[in-house]
C-alpha cells in the first residue's frame, strides 16, 4: 500500500484561512466563512452581511460540523443585532436552519441570551449588540481551548488502550480546524499523536455523499503531513478485516442522555463493525455537545437531506484532476434517495467519549451527568 505522507508546509501545515471570523469593513460588520463546499479546490471566504445569507451557508454546508455550527450560530445573532435586524426572528432562523447538531441551537441561544440580558439591564440597542458579539468571540475562544484539552485527553486515551504505539486511526467525516475554533475534535486527537510521532496511519473515510472525508479531512492530514490513506466507506470492513484498525476516532453532533451519539451517517456501521472485530470506538466532541434534554438515540431527529445528494455524484473539483465544478448524474431520472446526514450509535457500542473535561467510559447517564456537572465547576 503505497504511503501518501504530503509535504510539510511552511505555515506549519495550517490551513491559512480561518474557518470562520469577523470582520469590520467600510460596509459594516461582516461575518467570514471559508466556504467548506469549494474546498480541497480553493480558500474562498463566503461574506454574509444578513443573517439569510448564513442561514444559506449553513444549510449548504458552506460552514459545517457542530462545534463551528455554534461558533457560527452565536456570531450570527451578533451580526443581526449589529445590523439592527429583528434578533427573535434571527435567531430563530439560525437556530433551525439545520436539526441535528446541538451546538447550533446553543450558540445562538448563548448570544441571544446575553443580548436581551443586556437590554433587560437598561442597555441601548447597540450596546447590547456589542455584548452579543462579545459573548460570540468568547465562544470561539472556548472552542479552541476545548479544542487543545480534548487532543491531550484523547491521546492519553490511546496511549492507554493501545500501548506500544504506532496507532492507525480510522476516522469518519471531518473533525478538525475546519469545524473548529482550535483544531478541532476526533481529527486533533490524530494530529497530536501525529506531532507526537505515534500516528503510523490515518484511514480517511471518503464519507458519502458529500465527501467530507475525502475533501476537507485529506486536505487537512495533507497540510499536516500526516500518514494518510483514503478509503470509500464500503471499504471499512475489509479494512478492520485484514487487521489494520487499531481503533476509530470520531466526532459527534449530539450526544444524548442516554449516551446515544449522532454522528455523520456511516459511523453507526463502523461501530458494530468496530465491536465486532474488538476495536476500541471513540467519539472525541466538546462538553457543549451533550444534550441532556435529549434523552435518548431515538429521540434525536436525523436531518434528511435532499436525494440529489445520492443522485448525482458530486464531479472532482481538484484542478488538474480532470473534472469540473458542479455535479453529474449517476442514477436513472426520478430515481428515489434515502440521505439521512447522519445515524445514531448506541452508547453501548461506544468504548469512550472524549471531552475537553476528560473521558467518559465505559459510557453511562450517570458518567455523563457527572462530567457535565464537573465542567460547570470550572
Ligand atoms: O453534515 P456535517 O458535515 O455538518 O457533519 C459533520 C459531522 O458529522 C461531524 O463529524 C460532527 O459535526 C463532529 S465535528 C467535530
């Protein structure tokens, strides 16, 4: 199996344009987002100036992955207070614009909270805006925080589980800077026992439809340097056949009471099959992600998304890989499409779950409850 270690980049292998920022221009208040659905092609931030603009962006996947929805979500109800715009109704917006991550609903209730605190308190429209924005760029700075505790307790983990080093990780979807203030969830993890020499490879998953794994996960490992290998979903389990997982790292939306996570659709499977041949299964998502008003697998809805998805495979966007932009049809017209965005992993089936606060396992109600009453203690 030939190796695909990519060059080093000067910059560290950081991706130069940040997933997300604010901006002041002679125009006003803007919000930025690496526009996710043009990568590995080109960095192209996406301006949103309104909050219909974003909410665009959202449900495009131009900005994607939980712990991003929420930083999105809370500067988003910024943006609307700033603008002046109607901030009930903005938030509203945002917070439905996708069903599944919890994050998106947190981050804007978050901002819009500390918003109308501030006007409860007697503050003028534009003071409480600053407040709101305020309460957004803390946020991002927390993710990142986040971001850094749980790549330490996630390693730790692995040195654990696996002793004698040499990791290959498999993961699923995308979980690193790009869904992130810092660099990100169960991608992290891989990156620090990358840096820390005990990464011997990271098995991408290409992630169908919307080759999240494929496009933004191996662009990443690439930037990195890391020992990366691409593989179609339906590939995993020859993969774990043949011996070559050592344990499976992934993000997640929402993690239920019960400890049920939802997660990309695709990594329920690689979780039976991860049980199946005695691997451990770890799923890397910040304190922010449990949902204790969820109070199991069942009950958290599954975003469908639309068949054209499945219907028409999205066509190489790589320059000089022969394709162009846009989609082509590999299905007869009208041909119907089930294209849930993600599934739901019984906790039973879950070795771990790594937080910025440390690991829950095995997984139980109480392990969760006690962890979320540990990280309001900080
Ligand atoms: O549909 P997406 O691309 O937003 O789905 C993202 C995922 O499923 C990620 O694995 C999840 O948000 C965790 S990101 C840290």
């Amino acid at each position: 199996m030939a190796d695909q270690y990519a060059e080093s980049h000067e910059d560290g292998g950081r991706i130069r344009t940040p997933s997300i920022r604010w901006d002041e221009t002679s125009e006003g208040p803007v919000l930025l987002l690496l526009d996710q659905t043009r990568l590995p092609a080109e960095e192209v931030e996406l301006a949103c100036k309104d909050v219909s603009t974003l909410v665009q962006a959202i449900r495009s996947l131009a900005v994607r992955g939980a712990p991003l929805l929420g930083i999105a979500g809370a500067y988003g109800l910024a943006l609307a207070a700033v603008r002046g715009h109607d901030v009930d109704e903005a938030a509203e917006a945002i917070a439905t614009a996708r069903p599944t991550a919890v994050n998106l609903g947190r981050g804007v209730r978050r901002a819009h909270e500390a918003y109308r605190a501030a006007v409860a308190g007697g503050a003028g429209w534009a003071e409480a805006a600053a407040v709101a924005l305020a309460e957004a760029k803390a946020l991002h700075a927390e993710d990142a925080e986040a971001s850094r505790r749980m790549a330490e307790h996630g390693l730790a983990l692995l040195d654990e589980l696996l002793p004698g080093g040499g990791h290959r990780l498999l993961t699923h979807c995308n979980t690193g800077a790009l869904v992130s203030g810092g660099e990100g969830t169960a991608l992290a993890v891989a990156l620090a026992a990358h840096r820390a020499g005990r990464l011997r490879r990271l098995w991408v998953d290409e992630t169908r439809p919307l080759l999240q794994g494929a496009r933004l996960t191996a662009y990443e490992a690439a930037r990195h340097g890391m020992a990366y290998t691409l593989l179609t979903d339906n590939a995993a389990g020859s993969l774990f056949a043949a011996g070559e997982v050592d344990a499976v790292v992934i993000g997640a939306d929402r993690i239920a009471a019960d400890g049920s996570v939802a997660n990309k659709v695709g990594s329920y499977p690689l979780a039976v099959l991860a049980r199946y041949h005695h691997v451990p299964f770890i799923v890397v998502a910040p304190v922010t992600t449990v949902d204790a008003d969820t109070p199991d697998g069942a009950s958290i809805e599954v975003e469908q998304r639309a068949g054209r998805e499945v219907t028409e495979f999205m066509a190489p966007q790589v320059p000089g890989a022969g394709g162009v932009p846009g989609s082509r049809s590999v299905a007869p017209l009208g041909t119907q499409a089930y294209n849930p965005a993600f599934d739901v992993t019984p906790a039973e089936l879950v070795t771990a779950i790594v937080t910025e606060y440390g690991a829950v396992s095995p997984v139980t109600t109480d392990g969760l409850v006690e962890l979320c009453a540990r990280s309001r203690q900080v």
